[in-house]
C-alpha cells in the first residue's frame, strides 16, 4: 500500500476530495492528515472522515524532528500539501525528496510566492483583469511556489466574475485533477 500524509491549514475541501477519491482504492490510502493550524475546520473533516489527524505547531515543525518520526513511524511515502500555507521545513525536503507535492490556486511561475496564497491569489488575478487562470501541481522544493512543474489546468475568467467566482471555478479544476493527477504520481514513481 502507498501511504499519504495529507498537510493542511485551513478549511479542507482538497483533503475532503482526495479523502473520498482514494477511500476505496486498493493501492493507495490516505493514512494521516497533518494541520498547522489548532482551529482549522479541516480537523473537523478528519474525524469525519476516521482518518487519523495530528496538529502540530510552529515549533514543532521547524525546531524538531518530531513531524519526520511521526511520517517515517506510519511508513508514509508521499506527503501532499492541500491548502498547507507553510513553507516545508529542511528534513522532510531531505527525506521526502521529490515526494511532496503540492497544490496551487493559479498558473505559476504567475502569481506565486510568498503571501500568494488561497484568496489573496484569487483577488490579484481578478485586479489585474486577467482572462484565465488556473491550477498548478508541483513538487516542492525550498523555495514557495518554485519546485518542478507536474500538472497545470486552465480556466476562463469573464470579465464580470470576482475574486469568490473565480475561486469558485478554481475548486472546481482542484476537484476534477488533484486526486487523479496524485494518483498517477504515486503509482508511477
Ligand atoms: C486551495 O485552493 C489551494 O489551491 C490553495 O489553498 C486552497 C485551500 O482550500 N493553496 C495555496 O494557496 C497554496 N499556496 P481548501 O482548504 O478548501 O482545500
């Protein structure tokens, strides 16, 4: 069985989707869901779900290993950001190399970084009268928003949609390609 760790930080339709997508799968288990975040609803949704779900905090995860032996105990072999707003710390980018994958709400290299997040992405696209926009799947390295490219898809923007439309159309694309584009990964690598 390949196992993922989903990380979280928010609100948690992303680990909902993939969650149900691989419920049933007989190669592929989503084993833990890991939050930043003590209040974040995405908790909520794991016990939901019964899957395990451990929060862990600032500290934690910069000044410790406790995260990694926690991953390596359980045997996980992917970790998936899903709406995760921290950047990886240095030992899991070491032992998960080319392992972390990672979702985000527009076309990079356009309208990533730092602070480029969730909402704020949406809001940005919108102000600059862009036409399209989009998802982007990638590894994650070092840097925000800059690992290897894996899996980009588009969508239109007309001009009378805000930043919640767009956002809208954006889970949409998330729902439709992370779960199945993960899978791929993970069964081919
Ligand atoms: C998603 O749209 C995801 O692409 C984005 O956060 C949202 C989380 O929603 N990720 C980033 O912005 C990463 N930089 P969710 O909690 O409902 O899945």
């Amino acid at each position: 069985m390949i196992k993922l760790a989903l990380f979280a930080s928010g609100n948690g339709t992303n680990v909902q989707q993939i969650a149900e997508y691989f419920a049933d799968n007989d190669k592929v288990k989503v084993e833990l869901i890991i939050a930043n975040k003590k209040d974040a609803y995405v908790r909520q949704r794991a016990k939901n779900l019964g899957i395990d779900e451990l929060y862990y905090g600032r500290d934690s995860f910069y000044n410790t290993n406790i995260v990694l032996e926690e991953l390596e105990k359980r045997g996980i072999d992917f970790i998936i950001l899903a709406g995760f707003l921290w950047l990886i710390p240095k030992n899991l980018l070491t032992s998960y190399n080319n392992r972390i994958i990672n979702i985000h709400p527009a076309l990079l290299p356009q309208y990533g970084g730092k602070g480029m997040y969730g909402h704020n992405v949406h809001k940005a696209v919108i102000a600059n009268k862009e036409k399209e926009s989009g998802i982007t799947i990638h590894y994650v390295n070092e840097h925000y928003d800059q690992g290897q490219i894996i899996f980009q898809a588009k969508c239109d923007i007309s001009p009378n949609d805000t930043a919640d439309d767009l956002a809208a159309k954006i889970h949409e694309l998330e729902k439709e390609h992370f779960p199945k584009v993960i899978e791929s990964i993970v069964i081919s690598q």
